[in-house]
C-alpha cells in the first residue's frame, strides 16, 4: 500500500508512494534471469522468472532471504502475469491461468467466457478482493472471473488495447488504468 516495487537485472528497489524514494532491497545474486512480474505479499516478495520459476523472498530482520516457491517447477515459459492473495496466481499469454496454493497446483479452470482472451497481459488479485480481474489487450478489456473460475463481467473500452497497468478498488467499485 506505500510501496511500488520495480525489478530490473541487477536489483529489486522499493520505491516510496508519499516521497518518491527509492531504496534497494534485493541484489540479483543469480538469482533471477527473465523476471516478468514481482508481487508483495505479507511483507514478502516474490518474482515470477520465466526460467527459475516463482522466487520467494522472505524478510528477515533488514534483509531478505530466498527460497523457491513450487513442490515442483511448472513450464513458465511463456508466463505473462503473476498476482497473490494467499494463493499465486500466474497467467499465460494464451490465456490460462494457473492456481498454487504452498506450492501446489489447485487446477484452477475458468468457465462461461464467451469469447477467448486475447493476448492477456495482466492479472489482478489481492486479498480484499473477492474476484480475479485479467486485462485482455487483444479485446479491449477487463474481465472479471470468480476465484474459482465462473466468469462474471467485463468492462470494455478501447484504451485498455493499450494499458499496461490496472488495479483494482472494489468496495470503491473503480479500476485505475
């Protein structure tokens, strides 16, 4: 909530919503080489890597320290998003999208999408929301599934072709794009 996380190569910066200060938090050991996402959650980080996989970095006093995430390392190759709200959600750019809860796979599926997902770049979740929301930049649009997979709405609008960011506000009722 006071945080905007950036990850580049070399490190993972914490930059400060009120004052616009960066401070580096994690130095890339190795440890990441095709970093798409990053996500906090209860004070940790996590980084989803297209070829180690999901990247947990636990705080500990000042400093963090890693582990990996997954019993066992799914293909995330072609992985596009990552979101946590307790369970870490990645989507793929086809359109699938996968649910671990400790490390495990819940076979999560969605249903009632009339039409595909179309180069999906983004998913959103948290723990105050009751919803999963997926920017789908091929058709315009946000989509809301349920968490466990029901499809419920979309919001539309031909500016989300292009969005690259979108969050969520749902006791607000308001997306920022």
């Amino acid at each position: 909530e006071t945080t905007v996380y950036l990850i580049t190569s070399t490190t993972i910066e914490g930059v400060s919503k009120a004052s616009g200060k960066k401070t580096s938090l994690i130095k890339n050991e190795k440890d990441w080489e095709a970093p798409v996402a990053s996500a906090p959650y209860q004070g940790n980080l996590y980084i989803l890597d297209r070829k180690k996989g999901v990247l947990k970095y636990v705080t500990s006093g000042d400093e963090f320290v890693k582990s990996s995430y997954f019993k066992e390392s799914p293909d995330l190759s072609k992985a596009v998003s990552m979101s946590i709200d307790g369970s870490v959600w990645i989507l793929f750019g086809d359109g699938t999208i996968f649910k671990y809860t400790r490390g495990v796979s819940d076979g999560f599926k969605t249903s009632g999408l009339k039409t595909p997902l179309q180069r999906p770049t983004k998913i959103f979740t948290n723990l105050d929301t009751e919803n999963l929301y997926i920017l789908d930049s091929g058709n315009s649009r946000i989509i809301k599934l349920s968490k466990t997979g029901a499809f419920q709405s979309q919001y539309q609008n031909s500016i989300l072709q292009k969005a690259k960011e979108f969050e969520v506000l749902e006791k607000e009722k308001k997306i920022q794009v």
